[in-house]
C-alpha cells in the first residue's frame, strides 16, 4: 500500500465485511496453503502477503478484536488500551487449530473427534491510578468488548427451531482417515472444517458464528502498595471461548499517575517543603501533607537546606505484606530574594553583630584556600 498504508484486513482475506467465522477460516486456509513460504521458497512476496494474511486473521478470527477493528480501522487493535493472545501476547497462537489442520493433517495430527472448543484470548487493559489509589487500594469499574454468547441459538450457530446436523462427510469425527499402504493418514473433513458437524440453517443474528458483540462493565481491586508496571490477573474474564472453550484472562496493567507534592522510593514516600529562612533559623512548627492528612512537624532552628526528618508509618503500605513505609520531609530553605532597604539594613546588622563578613560563603571558600596552598 502507497506510504505504509496497511491494507483493509476484509480485501486481504477475500471476503466481505458480513462474513461469518466459517468464512473468514476457509478464507485464510486457503490463502496459507497458497502463500505459505514452504510452497514458495524463496518468494519474498509469497512470504510478505503471507505475514498480511496472518495478521488480518488473527484479528478478524476473534470477537473482541474484530469489533474493535470494525469500529476504529487498524488503529483499534494496535495497542488503543487492549492487547491479546497470539504473536507475542498471553494465550496461545490462534493459528494452531488452523496449521494443525493445514500442516499436520498428512500426519494423523488433525483435530480429534471432540476436541471442538476453543479457548478465548487473554486480554490486557491499562488501567491508570493515583496515587492515594495505589497507596492505599481501590475498585475500579473498566468497560470491556468481548463476544457473548448469541441468546437466539443458544451458541449453536443454528438457527432458532434448528439444530447443527452430524456432518455426513465424517459422521461427526471432524477427521476423514484413509489407509496409503502401511501408513493411516488423517486429514481434517473440509465439510465440516473438522467441527464434526455442519450448521444447514445459520442463525440470523450471529450469522451462524455462535457468538455476538457486546460490552461488559468489570470491577476491578487494584490491592494496596501497587506500582507502576504491576499486572492483575482477572481469570476468566478475557475473550470467550468458541464451541464450549473456556474463556480466556484478563490482565490488568498499572500506571500510576505521578503526585504533584509525593514521589515514592520503595515504600517511604517523599516530600520537599520549603520553608523560610527565618523559620529555618529560629526553628518553628510546620504543617506537613502526609497520605494521612496533614500532620503538624516542628523544625529546629539552626536547620540547613537539605535535612531530613522522617515520619515513621506514615508512607505506603507494603504490597501483600505487613506495615508501612515511612514519610521523609526534605526541608528546602528559601533565601530571601529583593530584599526592600530597611530589610537589607536589618540583615547587615545581623552579620555585623554575628561577626561576619557580608558574603561568609565568599570568605569561608578563600579560607578553606589557603589552607591548602600553605
């Protein structure tokens, strides 16, 4: 496609944008066997429309990720808050059903009498938190698209007042075997796409896949002491299973939004606060934001720009265990900036009485000078 353009999944697959799971699986099967680079060995572009191919079944082949692709283009299914199973994801490649029957069949590697289901993919949802929310838990409510059962048939694909009839091509095996001399080869039925049976009367409102779109709100407890980069596992609430497969998981990835006063090394939390110069001098009690609240914190005089004082318990929880950190309050001393006459006059006094000179750090330094040099 002209400047990286991807193109439209339905135009690579050769089918309509209505098309059933049936459809769309013969397509592709049909397209691997074509383009498959051990038919073409060699053929970069055999190999090149192979990987498209690929890509625009793994999508197209799975409920959630087809319905996101339908509504928003190649945008929906790049990494928009969702991810799933397959090159590179959490669940198996959705491709083995589909290269066992196409690669494994001359071997008896086919798909067994029974073996009809499916399991759904995992799924991955950021989830993005404060920072109180991390400190301390929450429950939150997430939307997620999945595939549901369809409620005409039943998830029989059938239409209603019909039933999926025993494929007479395999009687049900889903495999047709043939004996070449020693040799028992299986093949899968491509009747019934080795399924064991054969839907005649497809229901109207789920084109025979079993399954339709919807959306599910999920409440989610995000534990105390999270952090960036910590996954929750949802079992059971990732992409449905087709034929009777078990669903897949969902996985929930955590951000944590970062505090405009608070940063977090491992469980203390840390805080600057300024304070004046003359505060810093005379000593004087400060209220200090905590997660807790604000809490009241004396200063002693004489303190320099850059101590520590720390609040013992008063930072995060620990992640699945027992305690808490501790709250360290950096003291950020603030040198008095235009200063008015009577200001200046005042603090040069001061230095007078104190027996300094105007600028000590100047005086200290050339000190500190000389002692090395003599």
């Amino acid at each position: 496609m002209a400047n990286g353009e991807k193109q439209d999944y339905y135009e690579l697959l050769e089918v309509n944008k209505n098309a059933s799971e049936t459809e769309i699986k013969k397509a592709y099967r049909r397209l691997a066997i074509k383009y498959h680079p051990d038919k073409n060995p060699g053929d970069k572009a055999s190999e090149d429309r192979f990987k498209e191919i690929s890509e625009a079944y793994e999508v197209l082949s799975d409920g959630e990720k087809r319905a996101r692709y339908d509504q928003f283009g190649h945008a929906g299914v790049n990494g928009n808050g969702f991810s799933s199973g397959g090159f590179g994801g959490f669940g198996a490649s959705p491709f083995g059903d589909i290269f066992g029957d196409i690669f494994g069949e001359v071997f008896g590697g086919g798909r067994q009498k029974g073996a009809r289901g499916r399991r759904g993919d995992d799924l991955q949802y950021n989830l993005e938190v404060t920072f109180e929310e991390a400190a301390f838990g929450a429950e939150k409510k997430i939307d997620i698209p999945y595939s549901k059962r369809c409620d005409a048939c039943g998830g029989s694909g059938a239409k209603p007042g019909t039933t999926p009839k025993t494929c007479p091509t395999c009687q049900g095996a889903g495999q047709m075997r043939f004996q070449q001399g020693f040799f028992s080869v299986s093949k899968t039925c491509s009747h019934c796409n080795g399924e064991g049976r054969v839907v005649e009367h497809p229901c109207p409102t789920c084109r025979g896949a079993g399954t339709v779109r919807d959306k599910k709100t999920i409440s989610v407890k995000v534990p105390p002491g999270v952090e960036t980069g910590i996954r929750l596992k949802l079992s059971g609430e990732g992409g449905q299973g087709a034929k009777g497969g078990g669903n897949g998981d969902l996985y929930v990835a955590l951000t944590v939004r970062e505090h405009p006063l608070f940063r977090r090394e491992d469980n203390d939390v840390i805080c600057e606060i300024p304070i004046s110069f003359t505060q810093a001098a005379l000593g004087c009690e400060i209220d200090v934001p905590t997660l807790d609240g604000k809490v009241g914190m004396k200063i002693p005089e004489g303190t320099q720009s850059g101590a520590v004082f720390r609040m013992r318990g008063k930072g995060v929880p620990a992640l699945q265990g027992y305690g808490r950190g501790d709250h360290l309050v950096v003291a950020k001393v603030e040198t008095p900036t235009n200063l008015n006459r009577q200001q200046r006059d005042l603090l040069e006094e001061f230095a007078r009485i104190s027996g300094e000179d105007v600028n000590p750090m100047r005086k200290n330094f050339f000190s500190k000078v000389m002692d090395i040099f003599t």
